[in-house]
C-alpha cells in the first residue's frame, strides 16, 4: 500500500485518553519469559513505598500503637 491510499489516523476522544492515562499510571510493563506482560503497579505513598514512608515519618508513639517496634529507633527517643 502506498501513503496515498491511507486514510487518516483517528484521533482519540478524551474519554480514550483519559482511560488511557488512567491504565498507565495503574499499570507497569515488564518482561518475563521473553514475552512482555503488563502488571499492576506497588502501592506507593509520595512516590515511595509504604515501608519506608512509615519510617521516615512515623514517631515512636505511632510506631508502638501499631505494634512496628522494629522501626523504633532507640538514639531517638527525644531525651538529650
């Protein structure tokens, strides 16, 4: 087929484009076995994932009622 006997790519409507907006920021693209499979994205909280939100954020008192006492920094305990 020659570039003249082409018709013209449709343009999407803005519900498409929206769905398609929507698909790309739930889903990721990765590769396994060769072959390219689309799966969903991890949670994440400010663009990192939970775990570490919680620790860069979280106080002690918060961390204890939540039962996180891994997190719980000891040199941190608000005594000098």
């Amino acid at each position: 087929m020659t570039t003249a006997n082409r018709k013209p790519k449709r343009k999407r409507t803005a519900a498409e484009k929206a769905a398609k907006k929507r698909r790309r920021l739930e889903y990721m693209y990765v590769f396994m076995n060769g072959k390219q499979k689309r799966i969903k994205r991890p949670p994440t909280v400010e663009g990192m994932d939970p775990e570490e939100f919680i620790r860069q954020n979280a106080d002690p008192v918060w961390l204890h009622q939540n039962e996180m006492w891994e997190y719980i920094d000891d040199s941190s305990d608000g005594q000098e």
